[in-house]
C-alpha cells in the first residue's frame, strides 16, 4: 500500500527527536520535544486551490522544516508520519 496527499498537501516522515545533549547529558523521554525536521515521503499534485493556481515547492526525499503545532499525524506499517498543507512548511534544508 502507498500513501498519496491530495492537492497541496505533504507527507512527512519526521526526524527523532535528539535523546542526550551536546555536552552527553541523556534527556528523559518525557522532557522531549517533537522534531520539526521531516524528510518528505510523498506530495500532492497541487492544482487550482480557493481560485489560486498551487504549485508544488517541495520534492520526495528532501528534509524540510515545518511549523510546529501543523498538520495531523497518523501511523501507517508501524511508522508515524505527518499530513501537512505546503504552506506549512518554513524551509527546505540543504547540505
């Protein structure tokens, strides 16, 4: 089975969220925030959304960063994933 957004929306695969500091202090599970760093898994088509011609900005396998209270999450084949619209994604990261 595949997933495949509709419209201007994104699936994302997020990052685990860093576990021990920078300095080796092990952070407890409860004191973790969520990641807003995501790689893309799937993209929609985009399309005439509200009377505004939409196009896709971001591509499968790119790492981006996203606002932090966006989108729904869901599990699919024991991995957790985020549903977001385009416009919620703040950058794209690159090397």
């Amino acid at each position: 089975m595949k997933i495949k957004p509709i419209f201007d929306r994104v699936v994302l695969l997020p990052k685990e969220a860093d576990k021990e500091t920078k300095s080796g202090i092990i952070l407890p599970t409860a004191s973790l925030e969520k990641s807003q760093v995501a790689t893309v898994i799937a993209v929609g088509e985009g399309g005439t959304i509200d009377g505004k011609e939409v196009k896709m900005q971001v591509k499968v396998g790119q790492e981006v960063l996203f606002s932090k209270y966006s989108g729904t999450e869901f599990t699919f084949e024991g991995k957790k994933y985020i549903v977001i619209k385009q416009n919620d994604i703040l950058a794209i990261l690159e090397d």
